[in-house]
C-alpha cells in the first residue's frame, strides 16, 4: 500500500448549541439506544439540555453512570455491566469522563461520541486513554471517537482555567515536534512528517487569532482535535507530547498539589523552548495573547518542586528522547525560572 | 463502520534542499525503477540536481518524458509506453506535469510522488487531475500522493506571480466554505464538517505568519496540502473550492488572455466574499501581507470580461449551489469592480 | 464506500515443521521481541521446538506465561504486567491460550500471532475472544490475528477427539448459514451474502476431501480460517455459530460432565438439520467419513441433559432467532435422538 | 498495520432471479441513475427482465450501451460521455460487457455492479479489467466489484461451453499455484500463502459437488468470485493464472481460430500438471465429472498450434516464472498430446 490509511471521526460538530442538537445527529447516524457516562459534579442544566434533545428524537439512554475516577478498573466494571442492545457510547463533561467512555467503547467495540465541556487538553479527540491501572497512571491504547460534538456556548462558559489549561496543551506541540526531531538525530526514532507538519500547523492556526469569544473556542476545539488526528497518524503520541509532557507528569508525582494539566503543561513548554533554543516566541505569544499568565500568577508555582521535576522527568518514558535527556538541564532552568522576564511572579521559593 | 478512513501520503518532506534527497527518499521506500515526467522548459539545472540525487542512490529513470500538455489523451499514451517493471511515477515541476504524472499512476495502479518546483496551486496533493479530454477540461479522478516532496528553496525562487497564485488558491477556501454552506442550506448538499474545519484551519494557519520566507513556504505548502487531504475527507472539490473558482473557469473562457490559475481565484475570492457578506476582511488581511495586490495591479484585468464572467459562472457545473447561484450578482460585482478601494488599479475597464 | 474492507491475517503458514519455522517468520515480520502466552500442561517437546527456532533468529521471549484459564481478569492481569518494548503476542497451544493470548494483543494494540496445536475449532482465526467475565462466558470482541501459523503435522499428532472437534465445528456452519436466513425472514436479521456464501463454501471444501492426514490437516485448518474471515466480514458469529452452539452452550450448563466443544456442536448440528430439514445428508457425510461418529459412541451423551438443554438454548442470547425459537422442539429432538439411525449408541437413557 | 486489508463486494446475491431483483438491490443501496453496459447480442428476453426491476424500483437508466469490443479505446470514450449524475455503473451480459463496464467505472470512481449471464471466466469479480489497449491485450488496474449479483438460473440456460469454459478456468488455479510456488524458489517470487489457499480451497468446493444444476452454478459462481478475492488479497493474478493461461494466451496469437478462453485454459491446466507432476488427478476428475472433455472432443484443438503455443508461451510475461520457464518442455508436450490416455480424440494433427 503506498498511501498510509487513518481513521477520522465520522461525525464532528463544533459549534454554538450543539449539546442540544446531539439527539438530531445521533439520530441521523441511526444510534437509538446510548449508554451515557456522565462527569461527577457536571452542572445539573447541561445534562439536562442533553437529554431533553435525547427524548426528542427517541433516543433511550439504556444506562446512565456517574464517572469520578478514570482507571481501567472503573471502565472494566462498566464494559462488564453494560447491557445488551446499546449502539453507541456517549462521554458527557471533563477529560475523566470522556477517557472512560472512550475505553468503555473500544472494550466493546461500540461507537463512541465525544461531547466535551470544556478544552482543557486534546485527549477528546485521540486514540488513547489516559487511566490509571492498579493505581498507576498509563495512556492505553483505545480507538477514535465515531462524533466530537463540541458546544463552542458552552466550552466559552467553562471555568477560565480549564481554557488556559486547553491553550497550554496546544503551545506544547512547538516543543513536542522540536522533541521528536532531536529524538531521530541522537536515537534514530523515525519521524512521520505529515504528523509533524500537521501538529505544528494547529498551533500557527489559533495564533492568527487568540482571543476567547465562540470563533476562538472553535479555533482552539479544532486545533485539538487535529492534533488528536496527528497522533493517529503517528501511531504514537509523538507529535502531541515531548519533554514538557514528562515535566508535567513529573510534577504530578513530586508536588504537595499538582495543578491542571494544561497550565503545567503550558508553562513547561515555555521553560523547554528555553532550553532548545527555539520557539520561545511563538509559544509566549500565544500564552500572553491569551491571559495564560496572569492564571499562573494567580496561583504560582512552586520553584523547588519544579527542580525536582526536571531530575524525574527523563526517567520517566523508556527509550523516550527529548531535551532533558542531552544533558543535565537542572542548572539552566534553575537560572530560567529565575531570571526569565516572561515567568515573573509565577514561581515562588 | 463508525469511524471514517482516508488516504494520505506516506511520505512527505517539505524543506529545504529536499530535490537532492529525492533518490535518498525513493530508495528508503524501495522504489528501484521510476518513471520521471517533467514540466517542459523546466530550468535545467532542477533536473540535473535531481537526477544526481537518483544517480547517487542508483535509482534507474526507466522511462523520461517531457511534459507540455494535461490531456487525458497524452496521459492515456504515456501509461500505454510505460515499461514493465516500474516502481513508480515521479512527476517534477508545475501543475500540468504533476496533473499528467498523477494520472498516468492512477491508470498503472503504482504509487506517484509529487515533486512540485512551484506552490501555485494545491492540486500537487489532492486526488483529481485536471485534465483535458477530447478538448474540454476536466476534474479527474485520480489517487492522492504517495509523497510529497517540496523544496522550500526551489519554490522561494519560483517567480512570485506563481507564490502569489498559490496564496490565492488558499484564500479560496474561506469561500468555498461558504458557498458550501448556502448550498447545504439551499438544496441539502452535504456538509462534511471534518473538511470544513480542516480546510478553514489551513487560512487561519497561513494568516499567522504571511510572509515570504523558507518558513513561509513551508507554511504554504503544508496549508495547501491540508487542503488536499480535506478534498479526499469530503471526497469531492467542495472544501477548496467554491464560486470563485467557477468564476476562474469563466474566465478561461471568456477572457482574451487568462491570467495564472491563482491570480483569477484570488481576486475572485476577495469579490465572492463581498457577495457572500463574510470573511472579507480575512481574505484582504492575507492577499495584502503577501503583496498578491501588486502582481495583480501590474497586470490590471479587464472589468468587462469579469462581468461576462459572472454571467457565465453559475451555468458551469450543474447542480453545484454557490452564491452565484442565489441571485443575478452582476449589478453587485459591477459595482464592487467601480467602488471598492481594495480593488483600485486591479481593473481596467 | 462502495466495497466492504476487511481485516485477514498479513503472515498465514499451514504446513508441516511450520512451529520449527516460527523464528524466521517474526524476523521476516520485524519482530524481535515478543510476550510468549502458552497452554498450561503443552507438550514438553514443542514449546522447546519452538524456542530453538526463536533462539536460532534471535527473538527474545521478554515475557513467557502459562495459560490454564480463559478469563477477562487473567488477560488484563496479563496486559497489566506486559513489559514495554514487546514487539507481538504469540499465543501457543490450544483455545484457551489462544483466546487469552488474542485479548492481551488487543488491549496492547500489538500484532497477535496465532501459534494452535490443534484444530478443536475455528477460534484461531477470528476477531473476538471467549472468555470469562465475572464468572460468565462471553465472547467478547478482539482483532483478527496478524499471524496463523499451524504445523499440520502437530495437529495431525494431536488426539482424535480435537480433530473430531474441529471437524464438527466446521459442520455446524450448514445449520448456522440456515439459522440465519430463518432469522432474516423472521426478524430481519440482515444476512451477508458474501459471509454466508464463504462459510458454507468452506464445508464442501473439506467435504471433496475429508481424510486425516497432512492434507486433510492442511484443508481443515484452511476452511476453519476461512470461517474466521466469514465471520470478520459479517461483523458477526453468525455464519459460524447458530442454534448448535446455542446447544452446545446449554450443555455446558445443564450437564454433568460437558464434552468437548466440537463434539457436542457435531452431535448439535446433525440433530438442527433435521429440524430445518436440510442439509442433513451433507452434515452425515462429512461426520461419518471422519469417523466423528465412533469418538461419540466412544462416550455416549445423556439424551435427559441434551432434552434440558433444548429447553434451555432458546433462551441463552437474547435476539437471536434461531430454529429452536420458531416452535416447541422437545418433541421432534426426543423422537430424533431415540429412533434416528445415524445416531444409534450416541445417546444412553 | 499488522494486517493486511483487503476491498471486497459490499453487494452479493447469487440465486435463483436475481436478475428480476436488480432495481431492488440497486435502490437498497441508494442508486437511484445508472449507466448499463450490455453484451451486444445478448438475448432480449433477459435485458427485458432486467428493465422490468429497474422500472418497478424507479431506477433511471441514463446511459445505455451495446459493448462488443473490450478495447481501453471504447472505455474511455464511454467514460468521456458518461452524463453526469450517475451514481453507479451496471456491467450486463458476457466477460467483455463486463470488462468495459468495469473499466468504465474505475475511471469515473463509481461503484460497479456486474451482472453475468455465464460463468465463463473468473473476471466478474476481479480487480483488473482485460482489454485491448492500441491491438494489445493487457490485463489493466481497474476495482474490485462493489457488487456481484448472478441469477443461477440465467446462468444454468446459457450454452454449455460457457459453463465449460468457466470449469476450466477454475481448475487453473491447481497449476497457477504451483507455478506460483515453482517462481518463489527459482527467483524468490513473494507467495501470498492465505491467497494460495483460498485460491486452492476454490477448488476443493467445486470437486465436491460438481454438478450442473442450480446449486452447482452457485458453487461455480462463488468459487469464481472467491478466486477473484484472492487476486485481489495477492494484489496479482498469480493465485489464478500461471503457465496454463500462458498456453491460452499463447493459442489465441498462433491459432487458426482460437476458441473460448477456459475452454483453452482447462486443457491447459491439465496438459501443464503433467508437467508439474502434480494435481494431475484432482484437475482431471473435475474436468471428467463436468463433461468437459466432450465438449473438447467436438471440436478437437490442433498438435501443431499447441506446440507452436509451447514455444511461445515463456516469453510472453516478463519476469513471469512458470514450469514453462523451468525447461524445454515442447518434447514432453508432444509426447503428451499423443500418448495421454485422458486426451484422446482432444486433438488432431
């Protein structure tokens, strides 16, 4: 075959009211019988607009469950329990919910349908859950959603941080894409180009225009979401998640109190173009047209626990090269966090 | 199956000095014996850095012809003289020879690889070829890419009308999205939203840093291979292309002398978008950064022509709704022509 | 889409000294490091057979485990504590290896290579996994195998009684090619021609030749693999599996001491053909010229269990219309199993 | 992609009338305008049951040809004139119908549906068209059906060398695969082993029951179109053609008069397994439970031209291994033709 082949969502809708809508399109796609797995604590009206869409159309929710905690564990449980006759599973809310109605799918190899609530990272539209196993958290393989149905109305309402946090988990692929091209020069890890070419297109996409209004959610909603399809391109994470991915996991091991995925993630990846020497720019411009800085300086970070990360982060990923492993990276960005003009203020002792 | 798939390019390279690596890249994927179809009056020295590249990789052109005209009848005879025992198909320089290459593939079955020495145009990655047959031009048919290999170098010394073309080729899709809409709204065309998306996000893309550079060029051509992809997510033209390029064809008929594909289209876009009421400002911001206003006004086009144009335009396609479609529009271009500043010194009378 | 795709196995290797061989079928496939899943209590002499082969290339075991229980909490156990860095699964040994080892493969995403040492029945080649879910049997769903490799002389060595069971897996796709048409005219079951025709083609296939020896090994395995497919194109079991195994899986419940799968689906088939009152005489040939019929008067069945498994099968799988739920059977079975002459001495009071 | 994927027919009905039930497929499938190829010179009454079906399931025929020449010529230029709004492609009649029809489509990208009236060859359900291309028979790149529908009844009444010709081009495949494996060990020639053995499986399920009669023009037909599943699963003819289909090409460039393709084929295939010294028993009691040999001897072939035919045969096909390939065979030819007990009264001198 001398084409590569990829799998996209057959359905996708992004766009003001879509949550509403969601019954017309399952519909039309001919999924009458869903199993509906919900956020824990997702405010009452959303769900409730959902499914007074839902009985308009005739669609019966054949099973209904909270999702609080995302690990294989809970996701096998409810694969075991869902009943006969179901055509499609729906994840309703945050990137929790969202990972496990993903596995819940691909377990029984059911279409799925992503309706986020908020942006606040690209997993809602890639091949992987993000579960813990036996309490240890893990990127499991699972498959593309069939529907991304993003309600650009209601992603504009979520919470400031969790918007912060999707925009840091966008600058990420500038040193993402830097990561894996240094990783074939020292190891040789093969690169695809178009995946490559792709991710780093998403972010020049949502910097043309920064601003968080419905056309800026859009903008955002679908740069994640290409860069869930660069991924499956890739056949890997590659394209999406490099050294300032690992800091962040890092700094969920080592802090008293772990921040948002994307906010660690979006301040990493400023810290790593540092450290390779490109990109800086591109990635503090996104993170200053967008306010990305002053919800850092809200709530700063800690300096020690971040030093810490940078020592764990290259232990992390077998075989994974990426900046922390060229050299020991501990001097340089004790000296950026520091005495960077851009981080003033968002580190603390 | 719940999931769409689509064809993309195995292999892709958009950087500098890639027609030196072109016998490095064809002996990776394991192609021996190519066939080598290139634009006639290609300038020399292209074709001998290529040919050293295959040379040193010991790459065998089994066959070589010159390209002049994209007929479906000339592709017909070249696939009929192809030898037995050829690998591939390599077309190398403008868009009739990469149209007549790609078709000559798709008749043998074997994979073809673009290798485009300008960016006036994204058919160097979508799956038709525009073809003449029996005199009248077509849109075939044919198979994406299975490489894509572009130059950055090769194609920043291109002549800039053929850089200007290509922006305005890009432009198009704002448009062309549009006009895809009003047609769902006026006779339920479908609307694949994937494409829709991923054609948009390639302006956003460009608009970020419109300049011309070997960055910018490689921000070009990844945009306008996006919009190829997009074309085989839809599985038809409609996510690159809308009224204004049946404006563009127009205009090949009724014009004394046509101007370059893209020069057309772009100023079409810029006069569609006026009609559509949307997206101007978008399209302006991008035709002015990258000076396309300059390579129109040395060559102003002749406002009568246009107005024939417009005529014509809506009867061209049958059962292709645009904007055009939706009311007699030549009152509104005639005065758009007069009055609009952005188009002053762009039309003669 | 116009045409179905479907998934078969990239690498197939049916013949003799093919487990010697394994070695330089993964080195051929890229294979170099792989999770080795293996019956408990195999034969001594063909696991190191196999590793010699696995030694002589180079393949490194990186894990190896035996295998004595299907079930959905080994394989994610299993999953859970698979190294990083295995490159394939290879399951060897007999069907509940086999379908721990496809499910482990399947939770990974990494290729699975089937390695059977006998031909019990067609769970080799096709797309899910029976298993244990909390105690209860399901057949949950999985991948094709990317590798079948079956050395017709092990199975050839292997007892009669798997052989028998093979062969009376393969029959029962008459009655079940039968069920389902029923279905389709009851409750509009949709049938796949293609998958119907492709099973039943299988059963004459080994029918022109039903002798056990290296050929007959050679036949049997094929039309067993080709039942995989039938049932991958369909995306269901049913042109393998209708009211037989229904049988079959009642007997598993209401019997003292179940028989082997195969033998009790051979018994099942021949019986529903006479309900359906077709393709009796075929089922017949093919059991006796076996002599499937003396491994079952060898250890004759309770005709009292098999009366309450009548009772019972129609109940077993919600939906799914067989000939068993369009009237009373009990009746017409009782009267078979007493006074048909092919089953004389297969039945004890 | 650790499987391999492969296209096959998403529509297949073979049965009894189904060519009364070709609207009804038609529209099932969402095809509402068709073009119809038909063989000129087919018998009205059937083209007139075929009108009925589409007439009652409001199909439109926009497009209705008589074929008689299956040239690349006559394709394209049906091709240029296809009206547009066609949705489907109707291939009606004997193998040269069908070949245009088939071409005709893959030009155009639409789907295809052959209807065969005889099962004279295996090329209603192959992924390459046979046709003329400037007076050269070539053997084109086109796709695989997107259905198959083949009325056994219409199939039972045509003429008995057409039924014949279809017996023998199946058993070709007994020799095709030899060969294949004879050019894997002489120059390393790649086998598709899952292809070889359903290709030879086709086999084994016509020797079962190979018998004119309804069910045994189902068993032709899907043996047939299996073959042509296998072609496409190898992405060559090898399962289905080797040194027999050389001699028939041969033949038809040194014969007075050649006769049907399978007709040559089937005396091929037996005449090359003695060259083999394989298969020769299963070919010919195939060849002998059909009654095709008194359909040969009714018209015996000429020694001379078959020699001739034996010379020329090896050199046809470039790079193509067969026994043929292997060594002067024209002494043991001769000898063959004279003394085999088998062919007596099959030629003259």
């Amino acid at each position: 075959m001398a084409t590569s082949t990829l799998s996209i969502p057959a359905l996708v809708r992004i766009k003001h009211g879509a949550i509403d809508r969601l019954g017309t399109y399952l519909a039309r796609s001919g999924y009458r019988r869903i199993a509906l797995l919900v956020s824990a604590g997702l405010l009452g009206g959303l769900e409730q607009r959902l499914g007074t869409g839902l009985e308009r159309e005739g669609i019966t929710v054949v099973r209904r469950e909270d999702v609080d905690e995302a690990s294989f564990e809970r996701a096998s449980a409810l694969f075991a329990a869902l009943p006969s006759g179901c055509d499609a599973v729906v994840g309703f809310g945050g990137g929790r919910a969202l990972d496990v109605a993903k596995y819940v799918a691909f377990l029984a190899g059911l279409p799925y349908l992503a309706v986020p609530t908020s942006l606040s990272n690209d997993g809602f539209c890639s091949p992987q859950s993000s579960l813990t196993q036996g309490g240890h958290r893990r990127s499991l393989r699972a498959t593309m959603p069939s529907g991304v149905i993003v309600d650009t109305d209601v992603c504009l309402q979520a919470p400031a941080p969790l918007w912060w946090s999707g925009v840091g988990d966008l600058v990420a692929k500038v040193t993402a894409i830097t990561d894996w091209k240094l990783a074939f020069h020292a190891r040789g890890t093969p690169v695809n180009d178009f995946a490559a070419l792709l991710s780093d297109a998403t972010v020049f996409q949502f910097m043309a225009r920064p601003v968080k209004d419905l056309e800026g959610v859009r903008l955002l909603a679908t740069a994640l979401m290409l860069n869930g399809v660069a991924m499956e391109v890739a056949g890997s994470s590659r394209p999406a998640s490099g050294s300032e991915h690992l800091l962040s996991h890092a700094l969920d091991s080592v802090s008293a109190r772990p921040r948002l995925h994307g906010l660690q993630v979006g301040v990493a990846t400023y810290v790593v173009s540092r450290l390779q020497g490109q990109g800086t720019q591109r990635v503090a411009s996104v993170l200053e047209a967008t306010g990305f800085w002053q919800g850092i300086r809200a709530d700063p970070f800690s300096r020690r626990e971040w030093l810490d990360a940078v020592r764990l982060a290259p232990t992390l990923k077998e075989g994974f090269h990426t900046v922390l492993s060229s050299r020991d990276c501990v001097p340089e960005v004790a000296d950026i966090l520091k005495n960077d003009a851009t981080l003033k203020d968002c580190f603390r002792d």
